[in-house]
C-alpha cells in the first residue's frame, strides 16, 4: 500500500511534467535547391535539450509569398530514434534516390511537394500543450496560423504573417547555398545537412560566401567584407523574469549589468553603430524543463545617440518589437547595459527553475553577453530572480 505522502509526491510530479518532448528544437538550416532546380530542397531541425524525440504527428507546412495559402508537405509519422542537445533530424523532397544521389546520404523523412521559390515560409511543429504532451491529432488545430508551430523561417520578401521569436533571413541565396541559423539571423552558406543517425552531407565543388555589407553612393555601389560579430562578456548585477498564467500582457524581463568596462566597439558610425546596423535582444534557458530560446529584433530606426552624435556615449533604444512586446534598451560605455521587456509575445517560460538564463544584447556587429545562474530566487510559474552574476567565460 502506497503511503500518502508517496502519492502526494506522485501527483505533484505529474502536475508540473518536462517542458520537454518535442519542442525544444529549432530550425537550423533550409536549403531551397539551386536556383530553380528544386531537387534535394531540405528542413533540418536541431534539438535544444534532451528528449525531444516525440515528433510523430507533428507537420511541415508552407506558405506562399504573400502568406495566404498554405499547403501541408507531411504529417511526420514516427517519433526519432536519437535525442540529446544539438542532436538533428533531417525532412527532405523528392524521395531517397534523388536526395542521396546529390548528398551522399539520407534523410529521416521525405516529404510530398516541394518549398516555394523564390519566396515563401516554410513552418514545423505543432501546438504546445499545458502539460507539454507529444503532438495531437493534425486536424485539431489551424495550419495557417505560424504561432502554432514550434520554429518557422520565412526568405526572399515574404510579407506574410510570421512567428513571435522568429529569426530573419539575411536576404536571399541562390545558386545552391541554404539558409543556415547564426546568432541573430538564418544567413547564406553551403548545405550540410546532417540526419538523426549523425551522417552529414555536402554538394561537392560549394564554396561558402564571405560576408559582406553593400555600400551605395549616389555615384557608386562598392561591397565590403564584414569582420565577425566582436562579443564582450559582462557581469551581471540582475535579472528578473515575471509570468502570470493566462495574463501574458503580465510577462516582464529585465536585465541589467552595471559593468564599468562596456564599450562600444568602433563607436558611432561603425559597423557596431545600431542607428545603422540594427540590433537584437536574445533571452535563453536551456535548465531542466523550463527551456526557452528566444530572440527580438530591435530596428535601427528605433536606436537613438546618447548625447551627441561622435561622442560616443552610448545608444538607447525604445518601441514595441515585431513579436509584440514592448521594450527599452540603455547602453552606456563605461557605465551599464540595461534592458526591460515586457507585455504579450515575450517568450518564457517558469514551469520549472530556468537556471541558467542568458542575455544576448546585440547592436551592430558587437554582441554583450551576460549569464546569470547561482543564487537564485525562483517561483514556479511566477517569477525567476538572479543577482550579482559573474561574467560568463567567453560569448558564444
């Protein structure tokens, strides 16, 4: 006979399961064909976290350029064999022979259909449910609508309606490259698709693309190379995340670091100036069941000089992101880093201790990187709070 605090115990694991299973996954790389050649076109998704394997039921789904018609490529009709962070799985066109033939290997699954070219969205997934079971039945839920799936990407000027989180697409690739995910963006590079089994591919003869930034005059149009994103390591005075369970206009974070060592790159004008190169918040738990990894665009017409232009004082930033959510933005050389966000569309997640979360604070090509773990306060389903943390070892 079961003693009554053994099933006490019982029932309060059963009423706070692993934010796990399926959805812990992004997209990692999309490789559209080469030009109008379709063949071998792929969706590789990668895993954030350990057991995410219950993927049967779960559906590819495209969208035309404009986002008003959608078509369903397949309905994924087993679970996978291999979980474990940043292990993959690969959906491929054409079937077996076609797909082999131009990779060298296979993919777990084969899709009916084709992605759009030039231009379209391609979606994976399905609904998450409050107790984060395997996907439900296909036909219970809406296709069109992208927050319903786990990770979208969207290429070559799709206007339609996108998912709250979802990462840009650095333009369009052509000539057989594919979109592969950065820290910020899904940018062009020769295909690697690799399969849940780890064998990898590649198209013989691919050179990767440098990076590069087109510079127009009225007299001329020059390109030139983009060195790497340059990161700094901060330390952290505070992080505070909030949810409220069916108010997620309640949702708040807030980040701050008052490191005296923050420095602004090459400063105004350069290519870590965000009035000229945009930026981007990326908030990030890959703890226990509470995972969430989520990044938020923050638009160069958004950033804002603090003091005069030249002097280098530092940038602000304040608006309503794409996804939604309301946030403000202080970087301070020599002073601090500050960031508050809050309202529907800020994607956290409190089931269970997020520790360790991570900040990513990115303007231009200069990346603030904060960890904060330790000595934590932590609610369930309500709130996460960490204090005095050091800085991480390196950015990643």
């Amino acid at each position: 006979m079961l003693r009554p605090v053994t099933v006490l115990l019982a029932l309060l694991t059963l009423a706070h399961p692993a934010h796990a299973l399926f959805h812990a996954s992004v997209i990692d790389e999309a490789y559209l064909g080469n030009d109008a050649d379709t063949t071998g076109q792929f969706l590789e998704i990668r895993m954030l976290a350990p057991v995410q394997t219950f993927v049967s039921n779960s559906v590819i789904t495209t969208f035309s350029c404009d986002g008003q018609t959608t078509t369903d490529l397949l309905v994924i009709p087993t679970d996978i064999a291999n979980g474990g962070t940043n292990l993959r799985w690969l959906m491929a066109t054409d079937g077996d022979t076609p797909f082999s033939t131009l990779f060298g290997m296979h993919a777990d699954f084969y899709v009916s259909g084709h992605f759009p070219i030039p231009c379209g969205q391609v979606c994976w997934g399905a609904p998450v449910s409050p107790s984060f079971k395997p996907p439900t039945d296909p036909a219970s839920w809406s296709h069109s609508q992208p927050s319903n799936f786990v990770d979208c990407i969207a290429y070559g000027g799709y206007t339609g309606p996108t998912r709250t989180g979802q990462l840009p697409t650095d333009g369009s690739v052509a000539g057989g490259l594919s979109y592969q995910r950065t820290a910020h963006d899904f940018g062009p590079s020769c295909p690697s698709p690799t399969n849940n089994a780890g064998d990898t591919g590649s198209i013989s003869g691919c050179v990767s693309p440098p990076t590069t930034t087109t510079v127009t005059s009225t007299t001329s149009t020059t390109s030139t190379s983009v060195p790497p994103l340059t990161g700094q390591a901060l330390t952290g005075k505070l992080m505070k995340l909030k949810e409220k369970a069916g108010k997620p206009d309640k949702s708040h974070a807030t980040v701050v670091s008052t490191d005296t060592s923050v420095a602004l790159g090459g400063g105004n004008g350069s290519v870590d100036d965000p009035t000229l190169h945009d930026g981007s918040l990326r908030l990030a738990s890959s703890a226990g069941g509470a995972l969430f990894d989520a990044t938020y665009e923050l638009p160069m017409a958004g950033w804002k000089y603090v003091g005069k232009s030249g002097k280098n004082k530092g940038y602000k930033w304040k608006g309503t992101v794409s996804q939604g959510p309301a946030a403000s933005v202080l970087v301070k050389a020599g002073h601090a880093v500050k960031v508050s966000i809050h309202g529907s569309g800020l994607d956290i997640a409190l089931g269970a201790n997020p520790s360790p979360v991570a900040g990513t604070l990115r303007i231009g090509n200069r990346e603030y990187c904060l960890r904060f773990g330790g000595t934590t306060t932590f609610k369930a389903d309500a709130s996460f709070t960490a204090k005095a943390a050091p800085a991480p070892a390196s950015c990643p």
